[in-house]
C-alpha cells in the first residue's frame, strides 16, 4: 500500500471520529444546556444531581462548543489549529467524566471510547494529517 493511500484512508478515518465525536457531545451538550435538570437526572444523567445547575450548563456549553471545534474549522480551513485542540479540549472532559464513574461506581467503558476517539483526533491532525489552510 502506497503512503498517499495510508494517508487518504487516515484521512477519512479522522472525519469519521470527528463526526462521531461532534455528534455524540452536540446532543449530549445540547441536552445538558436545554433540558431541565429534573428530566436529565430521569433520563440517566445521574451526575446532575451532584453539580450545581450552573456547571451542568457549563459542561454542556463546552460540549457544543468542541462539537463545533471539531467541524467547523477543519471543514471551511479557517484555523484548522481549532480542531485538535478541541478534541484534546474533549479528552479532557472525558478524563474528568472518567473519574466521575469510577468514584460513583458506574459503568465507564463509554467515556473510554470516547476518550480515544478523542485523543485519536487530536493526535491524528495535529501531527499525521493536519488540515491545510487554503
């Protein structure tokens, strides 16, 4: 296999993530940001119950706010440098979440895929496949 198609086919591979990875905190952010607090905590979010109403706003804003790094700048070529530092931005959310179910002992197998999808992302255009800047 030649390095052009290596480098298409990881190429590919890390539009995939990132779509994943977008769409995954977009609604999880989204949901965090415009759903009471009360139907959050039925839906499953348990630790809802542990944050004030404030953070659990926050961590949603921040949620959006990677979904968005994660696509925007990549795709229009404005800043792509965004990209991968919003999917080391999601790595750490995930490294915090990660804490959060092992000390509440809940199932964490998710936020690991999550986290290395993440860490995949960042590690893949920062230094493997950066976007160029038109």
């Amino acid at each position: 296999m030649t390095q052009q198609k290596k480098s298409k086919g990881l190429h590919i591979a890390l539009w995939i993530a990132q779509g994943l990875l977008a769409a995954a905190f977009g609604m999880a952010g989204f949901m965090k940001i415009s759903v009471p607090i009360d139907q959050l905590a039925q839906s499953g979010m348990t630790f809802v119950n542990y944050y004030s109403v404030e953070m659990v706003r926050f961590i949603g804003i921040s949620e959006v706010l990677g979904a968005i790094g994660l696509i925007l700048p990549a795709a229009l070529r404005i800043k792509p440098i965004l990209t991968p530092l919003a999917a080391f931005g999601i790595a750490i959310i995930m490294i915090s979440a990660f804490f959060y179910h092992i000390s509440h002992s809940e199932p964490f197998f998710p936020v690991i895929i999550l986290f290395v999808l993440a860490a995949f992302v960042a590690w893949g255009r920062y230094k493997k496949r950066p976007i160029q800047v038109k």
